[in-house]
C-alpha cells in the first residue's frame, strides 16, 4: 500500500468513525513536517505549532464533512499554508504598540494632509501605467466595473481584463513601495 493509499485509509476510518487511533496516527504522520512547514511561513515556532494545531482540531471536527480532491498529505500542507497566511494577514492589523497610538488618533488635519499626499503618490503611480493597463485599472477602481464589464466594453476577453489587473497591482505596488 503507497503512502497515498494509506493516508486515504486512515482519513476514512476517522471520517467514518472518528477513530481516535488512526487520528493519531495521521497525526504522528505529518506533525513535524506541518509545523517545519508552517515555520517557513510564520518565522516562529510556537505560533507554527498552533496553526498546525488548529488545522488538526478543524479535521477532527468536520472530518465527516470535508472532501478532500487531492491526497491527504497535499490538503494538510495547503490548509496548513492558508492558515498560516491568514495568521500573517491578521497580526499584521492586530497590535498597535501604546506608544503609537498618538499617531493612529492624530489630528483631523494631519490625517488630511497624509491621505492628499497618498491620494498624490497614487495617482502619479497609476499616471505612470501603460495605456490599456491604467484605462483597465481606472474602468474598475472608478467607475466601479466588474472585469467582465470591462471586457465587453473594451472588447477583449475576462483573461486579458485579469491579466491587465493583476499586472496594474503589481506595477502600482511596486512604485508605491519605493516611495
């Protein structure tokens, strides 16, 4: 029996059952390697730990209802990964030192002063855009349209709308983080 077959085999004893004993062998399986793995993305081991975890105790709970379209080992690694991602997403917003927070409640007019400038450096970033790309990027930012509504009025297809997108996000991205 491959690795594969053998995984899928465990994950139906615990689906069907919830037996303990192939759970902890899923478990002993891949622990180690998730929490390596999670530690590549979060630079922390106790916090790698824990998405690793929460990934487990999410299978535990609602292993019955999860249908897994790869191999086991593959799903655990990418659950493992959007955890993890998630994790980076949320603390990047969660904590605001004490010291800081005077800056974060500013006053009105300084508030105004930053976002005119912010509003200056974006528009100068999209000003330097490629011509299709900037009038794809304004199409959906400003009036509000949906990439196949761009793509229907330009007359080109929702790939190329998509396309131009993610390459507009990018170019902006990359000139707004040299300012």
């Amino acid at each position: 029996m491959s690795d594969n077959e053998y995984d899928v085999h465990l994950w139906l004893r615990i689906e069907r059952g919830g037996e303990i004993a192939a759970f902890r062998e899923l478990f002993d399986r891949y622990y180690a390697p998730l929490c390596r793995f999670a530690e590549f993305w979060l630079r922390d081991r106790a916090s790698a730990e824990e998405v690793v975890l929460d990934v487990y105790t999410h299978v535990w709970q609602h292993a019955a209802e999860l249908r897994i379209t790869v191999s086991v080992r593959a799903y655990l690694f990418r659950a493992v990964r959007n955890r993890a991602l998630n994790r980076l997403r949320d603390d990047r917003f969660s904590y605001i030192p004490f010291e800081e927070l005077g800056e974060v409640f500013a006053s009105p007019e300084s508030l105004q002063i930053e976002t005119d400038e912010i509003t200056q450096l974006v528009a100068e970033a999209v000003s330097q855009l490629p011509g299709r790309c900037r009038d794809i990027f304004l199409k959906s930012r400003n009036e509000q349209l949906s990439n196949a509504e761009i793509a229907v009025e330009m007359h080109i297809s929702v790939k190329t709308v998509e396309a131009q997108m993610s390459k507009a996000l990018r170019r902006l991205r990359g000139l707004l983080h040299k300012e």
